[in-house]
C-alpha cells in the first residue's frame, strides 16, 4: 500500500501577509447597514465592539495587509501547517484522482480557529483591552480564543450554544485550562439570554443567540470588545495563511488543484482554503472548481435567501447582506456545532451569488460515513465540522473513477476530532440520526428579515 506523503514549509514560509479578496472580486461587497437608520455603517459605529485596527481590516480593499510580527512569531508554534497527499484514501477508493488535504487540526486549540483569534487577541491588547467576550458553536472557536487570551493576558468570556455545552464538557475544561469563563448560551447572565429562556426554557440555543449575549455583554464595559470566530471580512482575511502555504506546498508536489472542497458555516475555515485560489483564478490564473459543503440541516448556501440580515438572535448586530435563514432560525441540535449559525458570510455569499462558489449539502450520518473512512485509510478522525468537507472531496473522487478521469482534489481538514468521541459513539450506536428542521419554523425566519432586504 502506498503511503501518503506529507509536504512540509519552513517557518520562513509563513505568510508575512493576508490575502483580502475584496480587491479582486469583480463587484464591491454590498455595505455593511446600520440597523437603526439603514444606512452604511462608519468605524464609529463599530468602535464600542472591536479594536480600530480590526475595524480598519473589516472594510479595507487592500490586496495585501501585513502580519504583524508578534502574530507571526506565535503562528510559528505551529505554522506552516502540514499538506499531505491522502494516498492510502485514493487506493481505498480505487481513484485516479490525487486528493490532497491541509491539516490544521495540528494547532494548539486543534483547529483552524487559532490563526484568527491570535490576530484578534493581538489588536485587542494593543489598544488596551482587558476582556473579550464572544460565542462558540461546537467549542473550537471558544478554545481557540482562551489559547490566545492566555498569551496576551487577556480575560475570556464564551458563550457557548447550551447543545454543545452539554453534548462537548472536554471543549469547555480546555477553555478553562487557559483560565477563560464559559458559559451555556441561552444564560440568564444577559437580558437577551433571559428573553430567550422565557418564551423557551428548554432552548438549545443557537449561535445567533450566543452572539447576542456575547455582544450585550461586551458593550457594557469600556474595557470590553467582542470578537467574532468567522463570518466577518476580518476573521476571513486571517485565515488566508492557509491558502497562501498550500499554493507553496502544491509547487513542491509539482500539482494545484482542479477541484477544492471546504466545509461551511460562517466561512472562515472555507474561505481560508479556497479565497487565495479564486484570487488568482480571478486574475487570470488557473481554473478550479470550488464547492462549499454545509449541512442539510442548517442549508444557509443552499437554502437560504440572499439578503440583508442580522448576525444575532437579538438585533443587537449591524445589518449585512448574506445568505440567510433569518436570525431568528434555530437549527436542530447535530453534532456538527460550527456549522450550526443562520447565516453565511457575507463574502463567501457574494462569491456563491456571482457562481464563482457552488455550494452543496450533505446529511450527519453521510458527512460520518467519510469521516470514518477517512480515519481508517489516513489515521487521523476529523471533526464533525471538517467530515463535510471529506465527504464532498470523496464524491468528488469518485466521479473521477467513474469518468476516467484524473483531477487534483483538495480539501482543509479543518481540525481533529479528538475532543468529538461523543458524536463518533452516536454514531456507532446507531444513535446519529438526522433531525427535520421545521419548514414552519423556517418560514416564519424568513418573514422576520428586515424591511431592507426587500429593497436591497
């Protein structure tokens, strides 16, 4: 059997800037509104919630903007992060295709989420921030968070989606190891949390709620910001360190890829993969075929309707145009909990709305299927979250057996799935089962979009 090969840069390798794809993109990014006069917002407006320099990045068209170097000397903890090309998979599978996969389950949090919240962290300390508050779904975005609180002597504060809390306690004990408060959103901590709890006791919680609470919570301190895992301009833009390395590390394999494959929630682990690739697609560099996976049960890319909305349960958010479920959409409780949010990022939405993205979505039990495959052939379990993006890279590879053909596939494994046992004995139990959203419910989200996406 052949085994795979793993491709590996040096630390001076690491990006010494992120990629913005704003400035290639063929139309500018609908304005960001405010929600009380509808008009676009200004860095005033944004100030009460994130640092100047966060802000700045938030709206900047720029192609490149430079890395910090005490970012950068953190990211070395664990950058450049390994490619491997997943030979023993493609013999399991019995393709011609050449499946490459980006593992960034190798960082401290064991996900992608660090390469953002170090760079949040970071801007927060510099302009003299004491504590950040802020959501997480599953709990890798919450790890993360507290990881780089810890490096900059920061105070955490999570909010995490009551499901998540209950069904993920070693997430919540890693965000305590580094001295972070977490605690299960919906809360009577917050009054948005209170509101949710009494018309919903038994509430799940979802992440739109979190980020309300996170947001009511850092607006009430002046030493207080708020950080966001995904999503935003900004958190998107931090994450291209993983693209930017895998287009070096596909010159050393002498390949680039016909086809990338990454999973979706809010679109940072996605965007990351892929947003360098397109920039160069979008400069008139090579073709590749790029597919957003989601899950069927949160189908925001699939489902969902472009348009202006909030980020938060409890319109406590600024008004931005996305694709959407309507905020108030609560999905049923899978274990994917990353992918668990109402809407999609406002970029990666621009992009599937302009067919340069083509999004698909695939069940739990299909998305564990592959990740157990994937195990079995490469030794490493994913997350919930990155099986999404497995099961699409392995259809992908199938159709090239079934055509004959022979194509580069690649896609991010996005983190481990370590601290995730719970789901995998859900799963071979028979007890992962894939929960109807209300098509009711789902409606009735819809309705409730702002008056502005009428007009937008």
């Amino acid at each position: 059997m052949s085994d795979s090969i793993k491709y590996l840069l040096q630390e001076s390798d690491i990006p010494t800037a992120w990629y913005n794809i704003i400035a290639d993109l063929p139309e500018a990014p609908p304005p960001v509104l405010h929600p009380g006069t509808g008009q676009p917002i200004t860095p005033d407006d944004l100030a009460p919630l994130f640092p100047m320099a966060v802000i700045e990045q938030e709206v900047s068209s720029e192609r490149y903007i430079d890395i910090p170097e005490p970012v950068r000397d953190i990211l070395k903890q664990w950058r450049p992060s390994p490619l491997y090309r997943a030979r023993r998979l493609e013999q399991a599978l019995d393709t011609s295709a050449r499946i490459y996969y980006k593992y960034e389950g190798v960082s401290p949090a064991g996900s992608h989420k660090p390469n953002t919240a170090v760079a949040q962290a970071f801007y927060s300390k510099q302009e003299g921030v004491k504590r950040i508050t802020t959501e997480t779904g599953a709990g890798q975005w919450g790890s993360a968070l507290a990881f780089a609180g810890a490096f900059f002597g920061l105070e955490i504060e999570v909010y995490m989606v009551k499901v998540s809390f209950n069904q993920k306690p070693y997430r919540r004990a890693f965000m305590e190891s580094f001295g972070a408060t977490c605690i299960a959103s919906p809360s009577d901590t917050t009054e948005s949390g209170r509101a949710v709890l009494a018309e919903n006791p038994d509430s799940t919680g979802s992440l739109g709620i979190a980020i309300s609470e996170a947001v009511e919570r850092a607006v009430q301190r002046d030493d207080t910001r708020y950080a966001l895992g995904s999503v935003l301009n900004h958190v998107l833009l931090h994450q291209t360190v993983i693209g930017q390395e895998t287009m070096k590390q596909l010159e050393m394999a002498d390949d680039y890829p016909d086809i990338i494959v990454g999973c979706t929630g809010g679109g940072s682990n996605f965007a990351g993969i892929a947003f360098p690739f397109l920039g160069e697609k979008l400069r008139g560099g090579q073709d590749v075929h790029i597919i957003a996976v989601e899950p069927a049960n949160c189908p925001t890319l699939t489902k969902g309707r472009y348009a202006y909305d909030f980020g938060d349960t409890g319109h406590l958010t600024p008004l931005v145009k996305m694709h959407t479920l309507g905020s108030t959409f609560v999905p049923p409780g899978f274990h994917a909990g990353g992918l668990r949010y109402h809407g999609m990022g406002p970029l990666v939405s621009q992009t599937a709305e302009l067919g340069l993205v083509h999004p698909r979505s695939y069940t739990q039990a299909e998305c564990f299927d592959a990740g157990v495959q994937f195990a079995k052939a490469e030794g490493i379990i994913p997350a919930p979250e990155a099986n999404h993006a497995v099961v699409g890279a392995i259809e992908e590879a199938i159709k090239c057996k079934e055509e004959g053909s022979s194509k580069a596939i690649l896609f991010n494994l996005c983190g481990h799935g370590n601290f995730d046992m719970q789901a995998y004995m859900d799963y071979f139990a028979g007890k992962l089962y894939d929960q109807e959203y209300s098509e009711e419910e789902l409606a009735m989200a819809l309705s409730g979009l702002p008056s502005v996406a009428a007009a937008a």
